[in-house]
C-alpha cells in the first residue's frame, strides 16, 4: 500500500495502531465481498489528522474514510443525506455510524479537476442551495445524527469556548473580549433576517464538488458540516472567485434560490453577515481532529477568531 501523510508525517493518527489498522481494513474487505466488488491494483492510503482514506482500484474507484471522533457524523449524515436529497450526494456502499466508518463510490470528476469556468461554479452553487432547502425540515434530525450546533444562537457560546481553550497573547484576548457586543449584534440582526437554519458544508470548495453529469454536481466530504445559517457555506465558495465582480455573480446565483421568501437586499445582507460569522465554524472544523494531533490546530483556530475581528 501507498501511504501519503502530506504535510503532517509525524501527526499519530488510529492508522499507526495495528488493531485498529486490522478492524478497519476487515471491515473494508467484507464491505467489498458483500458488494461484489473485485480489487484491480493496489490500495492508496491519504493518512491526515482529521481523517483517514483508503482508496481501492475497482472497475470504479472507491473510498474508505474514517473520520476523527468530532467528525464521525459524518458516516450517519451520508447515509441520511443519501435518503433525502440523492441527486445532490453520493450513496454510500456502507457506513458503521458509530465507528465514523464510510465506503464509497466514484461519483465522478472534481471540479477543480476539469477546465471549469466561472458559469460551471454558478451552477454548482445553485444546486447546492437546493440541497440546503431541500433538508430545512431535516434539522432536527441532523442534530440527532451528531451534526454540531452552529446556529445562530449558538455562535456567541462557540465564541466564548474558543477563546477559553485556544492559547492566545494578552493583546489579542483583548482584542477579541472588545469585539463580543459587535459579534452580538451581528448575531441578533442575522437572526432577525429570518432565514431558516440548514445544513452548512463549512468546507465548500471545488475540491469538494464532484462533476456528475453534465450540468450536474454532486457535493461530498461532511466532516466540518454543520447545522447552522445555511449562508455560512458561501464563506470558503466564493473566495474561489477570481474577482469581487465574479464573487457577486456567484453569490446572486446562489440568493435566487432563497428569493421566494425573502428579497434580495435581505438576503444579501444575510449573506455578508454569515460570511462574517462563519470564521467560528472554521475554528470549530480545526478542533475535529484525532486525538493524539489535537494541538496541530490551534494556530487555524486563533487565525480565525481573530479574522472576526478584521470583518
């Protein structure tokens, strides 16, 4: 097997356990048996902090993943999403939910990977806002699954849990404790705008976007998901963008899908305001690590609680 640990070669991760390794690997084998799949080269391992993913050779390549303990929703909300929106997803082969374990299937090209244009990550978005409507009614069921809560509400108490573990100098703890009856505000007026609460990818990038069909997207990797203020996704989205122009074409394509409800100054506004507040979902995706690398995100978290500050 191929092992690639990218830029953490010393990050420990469940993979350097031999039983682990072994009940992970088993499990692999009989989910393929089960499957009737047959194996056409050798396996390619990615080992990160945050994860763990094994790729098999097959007539179409497959994937499986385990995820940190914080994100091992991320087995039950693919099996979930699978059910409520499955032209917007991939289906699993299998999942162990309570393990975080996930085996699945070659959903096409990424974006990233294809000569895409400006007009193919329009698209992308517009469907991706359909699939955040699409599992409004599912938010409590998505909170069952273990998907953390980063709504609207909750985000002045992410805030105060931040800057309670993460190390930061006096100047900046400062700086943040000034910043907290803006980061109130900014909460009370986005609440008060009315949008309902979704699922948020907080991750949302074309390397996260798989190319289906044409004209057709399907979006995957859950593991810093949230349910929250579904306009946080746009955060990581649109910095994608090549120019600010290109930010607010992508950024309107995305709103139209929510203007039935709401006009579009309102849903601008939202938007500006999430993207503000969505730098707390990225300090939360930074503590959903194995246990042994937790210290390796510390700096992202501080990096972000400060960018806060900068909005």
């Amino acid at each position: 097997m191929q092992i690639d640990r990218g830029a953490y070669p010393n990050a420990q991760t469940p993979w350097d356990d031999p039983a682990w390794r072994s009940d992970a690997l088993d499990w692999l084998d009989a989910r393929l048996k089960e499957a009737g799949i047959r194996e056409t080269g050798p396996r390619r391992v990615r080992v990160r902090p945050w994860s763990i993913i094994v790729r098999v050779e097959a007539a179409e390549p497959l994937w499986f993943k385990a995820a940190s303990p914080g994100s091992a929703f991320e087995a039950g909300l693919g099996e979930a999403l699978a059910r409520w929106a499955p032209s917007h997803v991939l289906t699993p082969y299998a999942v162990d939910a309570t393990r975080g374990w996930s085996l699945l299937p070659s959903g096409g090209p990424l974006l990233r990977s294809l000569d895409a244009g400006p007009r193919e990550w329009e698209e992308a978005l517009t469907q991706y806002a359909d699939l955040q409507r699409s599992v409004v009614p599912r938010v409590d069921a998505m909170l069952r699954l273990g998907v953390p809560d980063a709504r609207v509400a909750a985000l002045a108490g992410i805030f105060d849990a931040a800057i309670a573990s993460v190390p930061l100098d006096a100047a900046d703890r400062a700086r943040l404790e000034a910043f907290r009856p803006r980061l109130e505000a900014w909460c009370s007026e986005l609440a008060a705008i009315g949008v309902p609460d979704s699922l948020d990818h907080a991750d949302l990038h074309d390397g996260q976007v798989l190319v289906a069909g044409p004209g057709r997207y399907t979006f995957f990797d859950w593991g810093d998901a949230n349910v929250g203020q579904p306009f946080c996704s746009l955060l990581i989205a649109l910095e994608r963008a090549t120019d600010e122009r290109t930010a607010a074409r992508w950024e309107d394509a995305y709103l139209e899908a929510w203007t039935d409800d709401f006009t579009l100054a309102e849903l601008r506004r939202a938007a500006l305001l999430a993207r503000r507040l969505s730098q707390l979902t990225r300090v939360g995706s930074w503590t959903r690590l194995f246990p042994t690398a937790a210290q390796i995100g510390k700096p992202e978290q501080a990096a972000a609680l400060l960018r806060l500050t900068d909005s």
